[in-house]
C-alpha cells in the first residue's frame, strides 16, 4: 500500500494555469460574514484530515467537482490529465492507496443573548 503525501499537490497558481479560477465558496479570502457577525466566543477549530484512497477515486472526485462548477470538459480533461502526469511523476507507478492530506475548518460562535 502507498502512503505518501501529495507535498507539491496543483496549487491554485497550476489550476490558473488551465483557466480554473477558485471554485465559488471556497473561502479563498477568509470567513467575513463569520467575523463580521454579532457572536460570542467566536472560535476556528483547523482539523488536519488524511484520506486514505485511491488515485482513481481522487481524480474522480476532482474532475465531479470542476464539472459542478460548471467548466467546460475541455478545460477539465486538460487540468486532469496533467494532474494525474503529476501524481504519476511525485509518486511512481499505481500501488494501491495512498494518503491525501487536506484541512478541515470549523468555525464555531454562539448568538448573542
């Protein structure tokens, strides 16, 4: 089984590279309605999260999430091609699963009385 992480994973900057801009609702400048709200203890919990799965599953899931975003195919099968040229060239050949780390954001607050 491989478990390695994806250290050089595409950036935002090789994902511009094929004309995809930030997916809508990622947060990409912060959680303003969050900080701006009238709450108390205002907390971020970061939880670092490994998902152990496959390369297919992952590709996979990276190409439903462009397509969700409504690009078009051409941009997504270009983008997915050299993301899986990259996978290839950090990893080797195919040996079962490997680690894919990501971070999970949980921000919590409680009304106000």
């Amino acid at each position: 089984m491989e478990c390695r992480d994806l250290r050089y994973a595409p950036s935002v900057t090789r994902r511009r590279e094929f004309g995809i801009e930030p997916l809508a609702g990622t947060l990409t400048g912060g959680f303003r309605e969050f900080y701006s709200a009238e709450l108390d203890e205002q907390r971020l919990r970061v939880l670092p999260w490994r998902l152990l799965t496959s390369r297919a599953a992952f590709l996979r899931e990276e190409r439903v999430r462009l397509k969700h975003a409504g690009l078009p195919e051409s941009t997504i099968a270009g983008y997915s091609e050299a993301l899986e040229r990259l996978i290839s060239e950090q990893l080797g050949p195919e040996r079962g699963s490997f680690e894919h780390a990501y971070m999970q954001y949980l921000y919590l607050g409680r009304r106000r009385a």
